[in-house]
C-alpha cells in the first residue's frame, strides 16, 4: 500500500488517500501518520536480506548459464553457507524473475484437421447410458516418464464409468492405439 500512496501522492494528498482508503476497508488501514512513520523506519532486516539474496541469486543463476532451478539453487547457496529454506528459494527466484529450464517438450496431442469432419455424431452429445455396455467412450492422454512420453488409450463404458480396456504406446502416430484399447 506504500507504493501506491507514493505513487498517488503527487495527484493527491497522503490524508486524502490514507482517508479513502480507510473509508473502502472499513476497520481502520493506514493513516497518515502511519504511512511517514514506515517511510522515516527504512526498510526492515528482511526486506535488506532478501534484496541481497535476490542479487546473489541472479549472479549464480548468471554463472550457471541460466539453468538452475529452485533445487539447485538451494542446495547451490546451502553449501556456500547461506542458511535459507527451500521455500524462500522459491520466493525470491519468483521475485528476481529467475526460473530453471524444464526437461523435454510437452507433446503435441491433438492437430487441426485437414478438412471439414464428415464424421457423424452417433450419441448426439448425450453421453448417459441406460444400461451398462451401452455406450462405450475412447480417449487418448499422455504421460511423462524418465525415458519419454507414453501414449495410453482407454475405452470407459459410461454407465458404470469403469475403464473396459486400455492400451499403451511410445508413439501416438499408430492408428491402431484405440483399437488395441477396444479389443
């Protein structure tokens, strides 16, 4: 709230907007008063200690070609003697605007189709079932392993919501996924 009166004060007075303020939160925010003591107080410990960090943080993410995530960083400034916790890691990357690379790609999952879908709608969007095995459903997803993505296939009848068959794959490029999920 002390940035925004800074950045007001020139348009307004401090006790017009400390005043509007407190009108808006009902319960008493800041006054006056409050906000020149807090500008004669300076910056706490905290605030001194995190810029200093943030600017440690920046010089180590900079050495380390910009790679280093939260885990690294932390265990990067524990061995240097710097006791901090994992979240605050986390905290101050976010505020120097620092962030580690992520492995791999996400898949493409879905592409644009060529042309218009003459396929027809045999559930017309209604997807209840009056009985089970009346209406089966497929869908395909993917999941990260260590080694890559893996493609699963699954077949749920609707009326029960159970899976009634599944299939996997290390390429979504075979056509017969689905199928293999179906039989």
């Amino acid at each position: 709230m002390i940035q925004f009166i800074d950045e007001y004060r020139d348009r307004f007075t401090v006790e017009f907007i400390c005043s509007t303020l407190n009108k808006q939160r009902q319960g008493g925010f800041i006054t006056s008063r409050g906000y020149r003591q807090s500008k004669a107080r300076g910056a706490s410990a905290r605030a001194l200690r995190d810029t200093a960090l943030m600017e440690h943080i920046r010089q180590v993410y900079a050495e380390n070609y910009q790679v280093y995530g939260v885990k690294k960083m932390w265990h990067v400034l524990r061995r240097e003697g710097i006791d901090i916790g994992r979240e605050q890691v986390a905290r101050l990357m976010r505020l120097a605007g620092v962030s580690g690379k992520t492995k791999g790609r996400t898949p493409v999952t879905t592409r644009p189709a060529k042309g218009k879908d003459l396929r027809p709608d045999l559930v017309k969007r209604q997807f209840t079932a009056i009985r089970p095995g009346a209406l089966w459903v497929a869908d395909i997803t993917y999941v990260p392993t260590i080694s890559g993505f893996v493609y699963a296939a699954f077949v749920t009848d609707v009326y029960s919501r159970r899976i009634v068959g599944w299939a996997l794959s290390d390429s979504m490029r075979t056509k017969a996924l689905p199928l293999q999920a179906l039989n």
